[in-house]
C-alpha cells in the first residue's frame, strides 16, 4: 500500500485500487481552491494511469464535503466578473475530471454533503451512503445557485426532484437520497467500508477496457434521441469490443472456462 500526501488530500494506491481522501476533517472537507485544484490534477493522473482500474472518493472525519470553504468564500465575495469566471470555471474543471475519468468512481459518503459536496458525489459513478448521512443544495440560502454542479446533479437526481431541491434548500436523508437515484446504497456506518469494498472487487473483476467502454457509453448515450445514426453507434461499439484485445480474450477465456488475463 502506497500513500501520497497533498495539502487538503490523501492519495492511497493498494494494488490496482485508487482512495482519494478529502483531508480537511476541521472545516468538515469543505473545499477551497487548492483542494480543488488538487483534485482535478489527481483525477487526470487517475486517468492516465494504466495500473489504476477503480477509484474511490471518501472523507476524513464526520462530514462528507460541506461544499465551499467560509475563507474562500470571503475571497470571492470581493471578486470581479471576470475572476467569478476563472474561478467557476477551476470549479467546472474538478467536477469534469472526476465524470470524465476513465477508471469507475465509487464515493463512499457519510455525514454531511452539502452544495458542492452534491457535486462530487453526483459526478461519482456509484455512490454508497451511510444511513446518517444528510444531503442539501443550499445554495439559494446565500443568493447564490448550484450552477456548476447542476449536470451531475440533475442526471443524479432528476429534474422533478431538483425543481424542489434546488429551490428549497431542504435538507433530505439518505433514504431520499436513494429514492431519488442520487445514492446506489445506503448501508449502516458499520458497514460502509464493507459496502465499497464489495463494489470495488466487481469492478476490478471484469475487463478494464470493457469497464472504461461502458462508462463511455453510458455517457454518451443519456437523454440522445433514438435516431437511425445512434443505433450505428451501438452496432459500431459492439463490433470494436468484440473485435478488441480484451473482448476476444474474455469470450475465449469464458468458453476455455479459464479466468481471462486481467485477473492472473
């Protein structure tokens, strides 16, 4: 087991598993612009890292993310347009590297995630909650609204319930959070660790190529018209996987009744 330290997180490398904690337990990992950009430059290097095949996006201490730190936020009530810009835009840039990555993201939550802890979580691919955990959109409380995370969001959660959400800044349980679609489990905290781990061991299980294919199709293929051009798509997708290195091995490997080569 491999760790890197940076400012505000933990990079953990245990075989072909990826933790990236959030590390600011004091200020509940609220983040600020050196956590942000820690983690866009981690998730890019996650990305590129052949060794890497799941990634999972956890806390230090009680709190999940409570969204924008009160310091950072000082700093941006005196900003310009222009530097409201730049600095949504650095913002836009962590939530895209995290949906982007190749390798899956499971976000293990617990405690509170709030605003743009919404964000991170929802930009996740799975995300597995604990029962105590709370979620809120409170940005309308401060004037303010979840534009750059309203993406992940809206896909996470649906439109119907972000009309509410958005609008009321309720704080909502985690059983909402799985009725809504935005969490995949909620699980006790006793069980959490357990919960991501068995994800994990799915994920790394099934072909790397595959996995990093069907993130990409799932992407792609979300809230497209069904047009004679979208089903070439699919016909195309499947006839390149088959055709690939790993589809061929994992066909012939499961008809020789062998474990494939990704897992020897």
């Amino acid at each position: 087991m491999q760790s890197t330290d940076y400012q505000t997180l933990e990079l953990i490398r245990d075989g072909a598993l990826a933790t990236v904690w959030l590390n600011r337990p004091d200020v509940r990992n609220a983040f600020n612009e050196t956590t942000i950009a820690e983690i866009t430059a981690v998730f890019r290097g996650l990305d590129r890292d052949a060794g890497v095949r799941a990634v999972v996006l956890a806390a230090r201490g009680p709190a999940f993310c409570a969204g924008a730190d009160l310091n950072w936020m000082k700093k941006m009530a005196g900003y310009s347009r222009d530097e409201n810009l730049a600095d949504a835009a650095g913002l836009a840039a962590m939530l895209r590297a995290i949906h982007d990555c190749a390798k899956p993201v499971v976000a293990r939550v617990q405690g509170d995630c709030y605003a743009g802890g919404m964000g991170l979580a929802a930009a996740a691919d799975v995300v597995v909650a604990a029962e105590g955990a709370h979620f809120c959109l409170s940005e309308v409380k401060l004037g303010l609204i979840p534009a750059t995370i309203s993406p992940y969001v809206i896909r996470a959660m649906g439109a119907q319930a972000a009309r509410r959400y958005f609008l009321t800044a309720e704080r909502f349980s985690a059983a909402e959070a799985h009725r809504l679609g935005l969490a995949h489990e909620v699980v006790a905290a006793d069980a959490l660790d357990a919960t991501v781990q068995a994800l994990v061991s799915a994920l790394v299980a099934a072909s790397p190529h595959a996995v990093a294919e069907a993130k990409r199709l799932v992407h792609d293929m979300t809230g497209q018209p069904l047009t004679e051009a979208l089903v070439d798509d699919t016909v195309a997708r499947i006839a390149d996987i088959r055709a690939s290195e790993q589809g061929r091995e994992g066909v012939k490997s499961f008809l020789e009744k062998r474990k494939p080569s990704w897992l020897t």
